[in-house]
C-alpha cells in the first residue's frame, strides 16, 4: 500500500495547504508545549511536505512505513531525518518534545488494541511536557458510508483521476481506490487499485485511553481538515 501511489501522492493532494496547517500546528504547540527543546517527530510523514515547514523552527524527524514516500521526502528535504518505522512498533531509542501524527494516519492501526499500544509508544518518546498532537479519522457517525468520491489532478503532461464509494466491513472504514493514470506519449492509460482499511476510533475512548498512559489531553472540533478535530496532548 502506498508504494505505487508514492510517485503522485502530492499531485493528488496538491489541494492540501501544508503552510497554512503548519501555521496553526505551530499556534497549538506553543501554547501547549512545556519542554524547553525543539525536537519534532512526525509520525506517518509521507512525503515530508509538514516537515517542509516545520523544520524552520525545529530539529524534524520523519517516519513512515513506506518505503516510496521515505524516498521522495529525502530527495525534496534537506536538514531532516527520515526512518522506516510503524508507529504500532515504534521504537527510535530517543525523545521528542513534539510528535505529530496527522492526516489521519493514526486510522491505519484499525483496532483499539494497537491504538494504545501505538499511544503508548508515543508517550514512551515524549520528553516530560512534550506536546502530542493527533489528527484522527472520522468516527463512524460521521463517516458517510455508501458516498462516492473523486479526486483529480490535472497537468500539462500528466492527468490522474481516484474514484472510490465508501464502504464499512467488518467495523472498519473501506475504500478501495481506482486509480486511472494518463501520461503524455504513453502507450496507454495506466489504471491501479489500493485497499485502504482504516479504524473507527470514538473521542471518549481515544481521549480515555490518552489520560490512561499518562497524556494529559483534550479534543479540539476545528482541526486541519473538515469534520476530523485534533488531540492535543501533554505528558504528565
């Protein structure tokens, strides 16, 4: 997963204001943040493109589990440090005063059990009054099963298209992307699927599970993107 989509994942998400997100992660951390450094983990970072801003006023470290999405953001960010890692495993042997976890990607561990586990390992690499901010998936009462959705991109030499219908199986959140990919002088039009499950997680119980390690935190409803919210943790 991932893995062939790694090549046009910021053409697809050219719409995304990555500056502007900083912008207010930058807000939220200082008003949050009680350690004295400046070191950053970005957890699920992709591409780079947060750490892209960020790293004007912290010392940025990324993880990803992709392969692909490790290579671009290494070839595009200069003065970061990019490992592969699965935040359900995590484990860098050192702490951080912020981590950061967003577009969702806390979704992707599915179950409740890894969630913890995954909280868990982010309390374990906070510095005592780090900051940890989350950016979840929708719960389930908002995700809109059964709508479709389509997103494109459109250049001189390059036109993509991702279509999907919501579905939910298995009490996990389904969309399976269609991809159609059509280049300039290519013998024809390259088309792709990718199965993307992501966990249904409630505020109480993420929050409940928060405060159970030892994470001070709070949940904010106007977050980056539309209908998602923020955590905004402290470690006690």
């Amino acid at each position: 997963m991932y893995e062939k989509f790694a090549a046009i994942y910021d053409l697809i998400y050219s719409f995304k204001d990555y500056k502007k997100e900083v912008k207010i992660i930058k807000k939220l951390i200082s008003k949050h943040k009680k350690s004295d450094g400046n070191q950053l983990l970005d957890v699920a970072c992709g591409t780079g493109k947060h750490i892209l801003y960020l790293k004007e006023d912290f010392e940025c470290t990324g993880v990803d589990i992709s392969d692909g999405m490790l290579n671009i953001a290494k070839k595009i960010i200069k003065g970061a440090q990019f490992i592969k890692s699965d935040m359900i495993e995590l484990n860098l042997q050192k702490k951080f005063d912020v981590i950061l976890c967003l577009f969702s990607s806390i979704g992707y561990v599915k179950t409740y059990e890894n969630l913890q586990r995954t909280i868990q390992n982010f309390y374990d690499h906070l510095k005592l009054g780090g900051v940890l901010i989350i950016e979840p998936w929708f719960t389930r009462s908002v995700y809109m099963e059964g709508t479709p959705h389509i997103t494109t991109y459109e250049g001189e030499n390059l036109n993509i298209a991702r279509a999907n219908i919501a579905k939910i199986e298995n009490d996990l959140s389904v969309m399976n992307m269609h991809y159609l990919i059509a280049k300039k002088d290519a013998d024809d039009v390259v088309y792709y699927t990718e199965k993307h499950e992501l966990g249904f997680f409630e505020i109480d119980k993420t929050l409940e599970i928060m405060k159970e390690v030892g994470i001070e935190s709070e949940f904010l409803e106007n977050g980056l993107m539309k209908d998602r919210g923020l955590y905004i943790g402290i470690k006690s």
